[in-house]
C-alpha cells in the first residue's frame, strides 16, 4: 500500500514541501543530494528499514489493533512521521476504542505547506478505508457467523489481485492505489459487512 502511494522516482527529489527525497518517500541525511539516481535496491533497503520503525512505533502506541488499523496507522506515519501520530487526536480515539471516530480522523490530515492537496485526499480516505476493514480489536476474537470473506494483502498489487479474484476490481492490476482501488475496496467492504 505504501508502495503504491509513495511511487519510487528514479532520482532523488523535493517533496510537496520541499524534503529532499528518495526511493519510495524515504527522507534523512542518508538520501543523496536532489537528482542523485536511486537503485531499486537501494529504494527496497530505504523502505524495509523504515518500515521497521514505523511498526515498532505503531505497536508500541497502539497496542490493540487489528491488523487494518495497524497498516493503515503505519501508512500514516510513514507519511506524516510517528510524533503527528503519537500526538493525534486519530491515536487518542483509537486507544479508547473510538474506531469510527478515529477513521474519520484520517481525513483531517490531507493538507502540505497549508494546502489541500487532492493526493492526500485520495491517500487519506485509503487508509481510513483500510483502517475500517476490520474493525474489531486483534485480541478479541471474531464470533461473527456472518462473516462472508476476508482478504489479505501487503501491498496495492496484492490488494488490488485480491479484490479482482472477487470480482471487484476491473482495472490493470498496476500496484497503484487510486481512486479505482478506494472504489473496489470500498464496494467490497460494503457487501462483506
């Protein structure tokens, strides 16, 4: 998923902020001056490593998710950094169990440099879309017989091979999480609801 909204230009470069950037929205004193080719390696070891940390600290702020609400707060954290989430009002719903309350606060963070930025949006409501997928907490076990289905995925390719097996989603499977994914995933989670 993460993939699919960070993309991986082949050179280093400034984002909507001007951070310099690489890979796949990697930023640190490690990424090359702006232009500098990145390697598909190297974007791969730059998204592994931060991956680590972003779930370490997903984790340890947020104890008890299911495994939607986790990717979806590291989604964010991965975009916004860990101290916007630790100070959210979105982590303070979700740990007093406000689960609808803290999707909805998914799209209150879709501005750059104090401007609405219509790729956020987009980025935005996947997650909240993702963080809705399974609502309740990890530890407290699925009773539910009504259960249709479930799907699993670690990226937007595999959400988006999921959703096609299902008959959900029409388009190339291109790894991309855009407006055709939200609306493929949003149809599937309304029918299996």
């Amino acid at each position: 998923m993460i993939e699919g909204w960070e993309g991986c230009p082949p050179t280093t470069y400034r984002d909507s902020v001007g951070v310099l950037t690489g890979g796949f929205g990697h930023t640190g004193p490690d990424v090359p001056p702006e232009g500098t080719p990145v390697s598909r390696t190297q974007a791969d070891a730059w998204l592994a490593s931060d991956l680590s940390r972003f779930e370490s600290a997903i984790a340890a702020l947020a104890p008890r998710s299911t495994q939607g609400q986790f990717d979806a707060m590291v989604s964010f954290a991965y975009n916004l950094g860990e101290g916007a989430l630790r100070s959210s009002t979105l982590l303070k719903k979700h740990n007093a169990g406000d689960f609808a309350g803290a999707a909805d606060e998914f799209l209150k963070w879709n501005h750059a440099g104090g401007q609405v930025l219509a790729g956020l949006t987009r980025r935005r409501e996947g997650e909240r879309a993702v963080y809705l997928s399974d609502s309740a907490p990890a530890s407290v076990p699925d009773t539910s017989t009504t259960a249709k289905r479930s799907i699993s995925f670690t990226s937007a390719t595999d959400l988006q091979s999921a959703l096609k097996t299902l008959g959900f989603y029409q388009g190339a499977i291109d790894g991309i999480f855009g407006p055709q994914s939200l609306a493929a995933l949003t149809a599937y989670l309304g029918e299996s609801s």
